[in-house]
C-alpha cells in the first residue's frame, strides 16, 4: 500500500495525537515519503546520509514522529550520541543542521513539547538547526553559511569581494591550477591534505574510512566531487564537494601549511562557475560566530549567514563548538598540534566517533 502524503496542516485539535519512535530500519520509507513533500529537507534528513552515520559510527537512527490517525504530522531524525561522556539524542551525530520536519507551526511546537516530556529524553536531547521554546535551551552560536546560485554567473563574481578577486589573480600568475574528480586516487591525495589541516588545527582527522565510505556512498550517483588545487604537481588545497538535488554542500575543505593565497579561493569559485544554473544552493556550513576569520573568508566569496540555533534538553552542554575549544577540549587540542602526523591519523581512527 502506498504510503499517504502528507497532511497540509495539523487539525485543530490535538485529541489523539502520540509521540513514537521508530527504528529507521523499520519506519525509514515512512519518513522519507514523508519528508519529501514538506520544504526544509536537506541531504541529512536522507538515506544516504543516515547509511553513512550507521556504517561509519555504528549509529543507531531513530525516527521520532508525532501522529494523527496514523498520519504524521511532524517528525525528526535523532540518534544516541557515541560519545564517552553522554548518551544524549542528538540530531544528529556528526550532522551541522538536521532540524524537525512539520507540515506546520503547530505540529512542530506540539512536537517539542511531546519529545520533552518523552521518557527516552530523560538522559538530554540535542537537536541542530530548531529555536525550540522552554522547557527547551536554545543557544544561538553557530551561522549558517549559503550562496545563492540562482544567480547569474556575472552576479556571482560580482559578489566577490575585491581581495579574493586579486588573490585569485595571483594564484593563477603563480602557476596555481584547478583539477576536478571523483576517483579514489583524488580522494587518498585529499586525505592527505586533510590530516595535515586537522593536525594543524589541533583536532583529530576523520578517518580514511569515513571518506571512503562517503565515496562508496555519494560517488556511483555523481553526488560527489573532489577539487584540487596544485603547484608544481604539488597539492596545496582541497575540497570535497557533495550534491543533493540542487544544493551542494562543500563538506571538508584542507589546504597545506604553505598553501599560497588565493587557492582556496580559486577552487570555491570553479565551483561555483561549474554547477552555475545547475543548482539553487551552495551550503558553505556552520560556523562559530567567534571565528571571525573563517565567518570573513566565507563572507567574501559572497555567502550569507542565517542563524542555526541549537536546541537541547535539560540544558546545554558546557563546550558546544569545537571551534572554541576549552578544558579537556582545549588540553588534547594542544596535544595534536604536537603529535607526528602518523601518530595524529592513528588518533582520529580511534576517537573521532567518539567526539562528534
């Protein structure tokens, strides 16, 4: 039997609603014909996505919907954290921005409230990219970086700002080339760059695994892409680019330590002169509004930033962004600047599903 579309709105009265959970394994066809007549799906609200969480983090996706004669009237995608130190729901692991679906303002608030006041919600529950009302916490720290690429080709360079116009000139007056695949070769030559960054930013890498396994996932549909920028056949700066529908998402970006200026910008704007008129968004991702100098970088390749709150219960958790580290965050930061780089992928093997 097909499954119903989606109501347009919620009946006024609430008499007969329930809060369920379901196993994705089980209610995953539900909730994908659900969500995909409501606005507001992103790639994390998809199979794939979830596919990648489950085999990469062993993560166990929940489908928690609210109901109203057996029809869902909004619902969310939610996960326990693999993390040491807490089993809040979270959604999801190691996902920016994976909001509640509603086919209105009133399925939502009913929503959150019902999830509230769940027994599964009594160890905390944390959900990106929602401004939820109490008994909810609600920060506001992290902006949500897009372009619109609606626009004219001319209306996206003309966006740029000037200094990424003249490092760009640079770059290609220093020999600087672009180069574009989807081969496990460029993959292995992009993970390289990535444990360099990562390394150099203190934090542990992903691991091979998950690139690779987001390779067997996204690439065979054409859903992923991986840029180069290089120098005298040297990488120096990497991106690798995912595809949902008419939005792209640029998920992992790395360059060298003496990665020339103005590299990093020639990739984002092949980019953009490449899906040009083929897609409607360019998700540029989170970013801590304290970090002034990646907000900047992305500000001048013509993005614009839109709050993405975090909701959680019972309250928020002392360090959010791993940008800003602190405590311990901030201690094992300092350790990984100093580690060999042999050692530093070895760590991100280990403990990388243990901190998202």
């Amino acid at each position: 039997m097909p499954f119903a579309q989606p109501r347009s709105e919620m009946p006024q009265s609430a008499t007969g609603m329930r809060l369920r959970f379901s196993p994705f394994s089980e209610a995953g066809e539900r909730w994908l014909s659900f969500a995909s007549g409501l606005p507001g799906i992103e790639l994390y609200h998809r199979r794939r996505w979830v596919e990648l969480l489950r085999e990469t983090h062993a993560t166990d996706t929940q489908v928690a919907t609210l109901e109203y004669d057996s029809e869902i009237a909004a619902g969310c995608l939610l996960a326990r954290s693999p993390g040491l130190f807490g089993r809040r729901l979270i959604s999801l692991p190691d996902t920016e921005s994976c909001p509640p679906l509603a086919v209105d303002d009133r399925a939502l608030e009913k929503f959150l409230a019902l999830l509230s006041e769940h027994q599964l919600a009594r160890q905390g529950v944390e959900i990106h990219g929602v401004q939820a009302p109490p008994p909810w916490q609600t920060v506001n720290l992290f902006a949500d970086w897009k372009i619109d690429m609606r626009r004219p080709l001319e209306a996206l360079h003309s966006a740029l700002d000037r200094d990424v116009r003249r490092n760009m000139r640079h770059a290609l007056a220093r020999g600087i080339k672009v180069s574009q695949d989807s081969s496990l070769n460029y993959l292995r030559r992009f993970y390289l760059l990535h444990l360099a960054t990562r390394s150099r930013l203190g934090m542990p890498p992903r691991p091979f695994s998950y690139l690779k396994a987001m390779h067997r996932i996204f690439a065979p549909s054409g859903s992923l892409s991986i840029w180069m920028a290089t120098r005298d056949d040297r990488d120096v700066a990497g991106l690798l680019v995912l595809q949902d529908g008419e939005a792209l998402y640029a998920k992992v970006n790395a360059r060298s330590a003496d990665c020339p200026n103005g590299a990093n910008h020639l990739i984002f704007v092949d980019v953009m002169d490449h899906f040009a008129g083929r897609v409607h968004t360019l998700h540029l991702g989170r970013v801590d509004t304290r970090n002034r100098g990646l907000s900047e970088f992305k500000r001048r390749l013509g993005a614009v930033a839109s709050p993405l709150p975090y909701a959680y219960l019972p309250r928020a958790p002392r360090n959010i962004s791993s940008e800003v580290p602190v405590g311990a965050t901030k201690l094992l930061s300092q350790v990984v600047r100093r580690l060999p780089l042999w050692t530093t992928r070895v760590l991100g093997a280990v403990v990388y599903g243990f901190l998202i």
